[in-house]
C-alpha cells in the first residue's frame, strides 16, 4: 500500500447501508496500525480537483480484527460525508497512521457496572470496545445504551444481538444487557424517549435492572455534543463525574461535532 509519513492508502473491500443516511465502510489494515478498542483515526479521501479532506471517525473493528470498519452518517452536503459516500468497493480510503483518543477502558482505574450510551454514529467505539475480551474481564455487568430517531436507523443490530455469541465471549453472556432506544417512534421491544428523558424518570436503570451510582458505576458517552452535555449534567447531580488523569472518575466522553 502507498504511504506518506502521516497516512496509508487503504482499499475498500465492503460497504454496507443501513439507511439512506447511514453507511458502514470495510477496508484494508496496514500490519503497523494499531489502536486501542474506543480510538479514533483521522480519515481522507481524495477529492476528483486532487485536494484530500479529512475526518475523525472511530474504529468500530475490534483491534484483533485484520481490517479496519467505519460507521458513518451522511450529512447532507457534508464536505466529507459527501466524498466519502461516493466510494465503492476497490477504492481508496486514506488512514493515518496514528490512533488517537481517549475513550478507552483505561480512563477507569476499578468499577463493577459499565454504561455504554451512545447517540447515532456514537454507536461505533463501543461496538470495538464490545468485540474485545477485556470489557468482560473488567465488569461484571455491561449495558449497551443506543439511541437512534426511528428504528429504521438502529444500525448493526444483527451483530449486537449474535455479539455473546461469538466463541470468545459465550461465557459472559450473562453480563450483556441492550437496551435500544428510539425517540420518534414507537418501536416493540425498544424504550421509547431520550436517554436524558430515560434517566430522569428512572426508566434506563430499572430496563437494566441496575442502579447508577459513583462506586460501582462507570460511563462512557458518545456522539450528539449536546446530549453528551445534558447527560453529564444528570450524572453530576447524581456523584458521577468526568475521569481525568488527576482525579480519576466514573465517567468518559467522545464528542462527535
Ligand atoms: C473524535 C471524533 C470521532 C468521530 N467519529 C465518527 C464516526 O465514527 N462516525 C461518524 O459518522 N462521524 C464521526 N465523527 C464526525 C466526523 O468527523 C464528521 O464530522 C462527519 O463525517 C461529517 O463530516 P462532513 O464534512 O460531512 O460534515 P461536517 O462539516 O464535519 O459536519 C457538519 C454537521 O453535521 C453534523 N454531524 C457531523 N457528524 C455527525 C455524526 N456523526 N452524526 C450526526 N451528525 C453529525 C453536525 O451538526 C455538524 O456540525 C467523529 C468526530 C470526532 C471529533
Ligand atoms: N436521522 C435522520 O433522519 C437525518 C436525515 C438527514 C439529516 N440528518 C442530520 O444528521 C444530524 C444528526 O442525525 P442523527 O439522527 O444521527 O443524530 P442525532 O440528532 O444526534 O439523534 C440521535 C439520537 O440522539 C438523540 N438526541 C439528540 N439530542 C439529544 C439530547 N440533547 N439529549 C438526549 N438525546 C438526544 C435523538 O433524539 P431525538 O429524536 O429526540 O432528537 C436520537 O434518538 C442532524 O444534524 C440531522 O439534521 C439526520
């Protein structure tokens, strides 16, 4: 593959849609780019005038995987999205070499109970965090939160719901809880209303049958900037506050815009 000093050239070799304005990206790994499950990567395609734009977008292959996988949204005359939804299988897709972030499992130095809450495309760390084995090694329980406006954009839900299946992780099925949630429509089987919503009135906590409290729980929020604020704003009334390398904490955030 063709590389500079910053970036390889990685070729695509699947792509999945999901909706009309959600796709998933499959492509190539270089053998030296390595990355912690809940990393980001800076992307760059190349625009037809030779020009190249960039984007941050998480993992959402697990580090064990041989190739690297992609979610993304299509925002409608995104500078970047627009680009990228014109790829096809066999082209190129520019990575850097350098995985970045801090939405990882090591922000959290004990805890019992692991919340993943995700927004949309926030969904994409946690399903790399999720792939890998020391998520259930470290929690005794794991609640993936997933929150999308209409079922129809509820992405990846075959992999979520055959997850514990996987060789690797049957013996802790048991400690996998999913709860989707969709706010514009009433959907069987998903809790209907925002996480915010969900966690005022208690709603999240007894669908997960656990409590949220700073001894045992931790967090990892991802996505909507503003839901990520909102919730961080309940989270703090409640004792749950943001982990910094100074005053380790409960609680770890990724801001998509
Ligand atoms: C650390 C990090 C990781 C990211 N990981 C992902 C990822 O895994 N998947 C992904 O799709 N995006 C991800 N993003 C967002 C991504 O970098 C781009 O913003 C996105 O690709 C849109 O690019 P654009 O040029 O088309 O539009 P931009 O000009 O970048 O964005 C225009 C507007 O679109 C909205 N928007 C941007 N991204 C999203 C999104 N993901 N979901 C909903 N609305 C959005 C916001 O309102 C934003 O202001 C991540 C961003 C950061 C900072
Ligand atoms: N999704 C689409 O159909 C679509 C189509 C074209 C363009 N877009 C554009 O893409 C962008 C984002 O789309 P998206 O649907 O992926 O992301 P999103 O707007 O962040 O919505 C994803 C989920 O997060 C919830 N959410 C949003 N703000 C929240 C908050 N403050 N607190 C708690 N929950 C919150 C939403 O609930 P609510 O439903 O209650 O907001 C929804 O369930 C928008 O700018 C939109 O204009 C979206």
């Amino acid at each position: 593959m063709a590389s500079d000093d910053n970036y390889t050239e990685q070729t695509l070799t699947a792509i999945n849609l999901w909706s009309p304005s959600l796709f998933s990206l499959r492509c190539s790994r270089d053998a030296g780019f390595r990355f912690t499950a809940g990393q980001f990567a800076r992307l760059g395609v190349r625009k037809e005038d030779g020009s190249v734009v960039w984007r941050a977008y998480s993992m959402a292959s697990a580090p064990h995987d041989e190739f690297l996988e992609f979610f993304s949204i299509v925002v409608p005359n995104g500078e970047f999205t627009s680009e990228l939804r014109r790829l096809r299988v066999g082209d190129r897709l520019l990575v850097a070499k350098q995985a970045m972030g801090f939405l990882t499992l090591d922000r959290f130095v004990d805890g019992h109970d692991l919340w993943l809450l995700a927004s949309g495309t926030g969904l994409a760390p946690f399903l790399s965090i999720l792939q890998g084995l020391e998520v259930w090694q470290r929690f005794a329980r794991v609640v993936l939160v997933y929150s999308a406006r209409t079922a129809g954009e509820l992405a990846y839900q075959p992999l979520i719901h055959t997850l514990m299946q996987q060789p690797h992780l049957q013996e802790y099925a048991e400690r996998f809880a999913y709860l989707p949630l969709v706010t514009r429509e009433q959907v069987p089987g998903c809790l209907h209303g925002r996480i915010t919503t969900l966690l005022d009135n208690g709603e999240l906590e007894r669908a997960a049958g656990l409590r949220l409290e700073p001894a045992h729980s931790r967090l990892m929020i991802c996505g909507n900037p503003q839901m990520i604020d909102d919730t961080r704003a309940r989270l703090k009334q409640r004792g749950l506050q943001l982990s910094l390398n100074r005053r380790p904490g409960q609680v770890a955030v990724e801001n998509y815009w």
